[in-house]
C-alpha cells in the first residue's frame, strides 16, 4: 500500500483473501487520516447500486435529486482514506468503473480489493494467494506425508486452536 493507490488481492474461493484484506486494513488503520473503510459486496447483485453500497458503508446520507457515484466523489474530496472493497468479482466492470473513476478525483483515496479476478485498471498492483497444497490420495498416507501438505497444516493448526487438548 505504500507503492500504489489501488492493491487488488485475487485467488481462489476460500483462499483467504478477506482475512488477508482486513488484517492488512488493520494494521494500517492508524496511517489514514479519514480512517480505513471496509465494503461488503458479496449480497449485491445490481451493478447499478455498487456506488451506493460503497457510499452507505460510509455513512453518508442520500441527497435529493443526486446520483450515488456524486455523492460519494463529493465526500471523497481530497480525504486520506483506505477503501476495501470485498467480493468484487461478480460486479468486477462496475466495480472497476468506480474505482477508476474515485481515484482519478480523490488525491487522498487508496483502495484495496478482493476478487476472484483482478480489475485490469492502470496503476493496479495484484497479489495473487496461491492455493494451498492438498494430499491427491490419502490412501495409505502416513502422518508424516499428510503433513507435508499445506492444507493439511492449516487444518490441523485450526483444530488445535479450538480444541488445545487435541494431539
């Protein structure tokens, strides 16, 4: 976040992009003036009301007779903030227009995404997760081999964090 103004974080389902996503945000919560602002957009399925929902995650207020994208741009400004937008790949050209256009009007903005496929917008720095790696057939895997595994790792470190008696 310190060598761009738009970060978009891409893999797999499941990979851990929003956790990653939001760890980030955290540590850098105190580094934005107007604060870290974090939009869910995995329940929306109209294009037309992305700028809306980036709008009301930031509390601002409807305006009579004023399009969302406006009201948003307006508030904006020239603010220091970090914008996360979460689960854009089902909205990705309508996501990719906003952004595009909130970072071409608001000096102050960063903005970090997560998507199953990146926005392809100029300046745009990706950070792919890779996925894990599985054991192909457990048939006859001793423990030692299961181990060696990523997945199986990150399971077995889960499982021990909710249960620290289990061996």
């Amino acid at each position: 976040l310190d060598s761009t103004r738009l970060l978009t974080i891409s893999g797999a389902g499941g990979s851990g992009k929003t956790r990653l996503a939001l760890q980030v945000a955290a540590e850098r919560i105190g580094a934005f003036k107007h604060g870290v602002w974090f939009v869910e957009l995995a329940g929306l399925h109209d294009p037309e009301m992305v700028a809306r929902q980036v709008a009301s995650s930031l509390d601002l207020p409807e305006k009579a007779g004023r399009e969302w994208s406006d009201v948003l741009l307006a508030f904006l400004g020239d603010r220091e903030l970090l914008l996360v937008l979460d689960n854009c790949e089902h909205l990705i050209d309508a996501v990719a227009e906003l952004v595009m256009t909130m970072l071409e009007r608001s000096s102050g903005l960063i903005v970090m995404t997560t998507s199953r496929e990146i926005l392809n917008l100029s300046g745009e720095t990706t950070w792919h997760i890779p996925l894990l790696s599985n054991p192909t057939d457990g048939h006859g895997a001793n423990i030692d081999d299961l181990m060696a595994h990523e997945s199986v790792q990150l399971f077995v470190d889960r499982a021990r964090a909710a249960s620290p008696n289990l061996s």
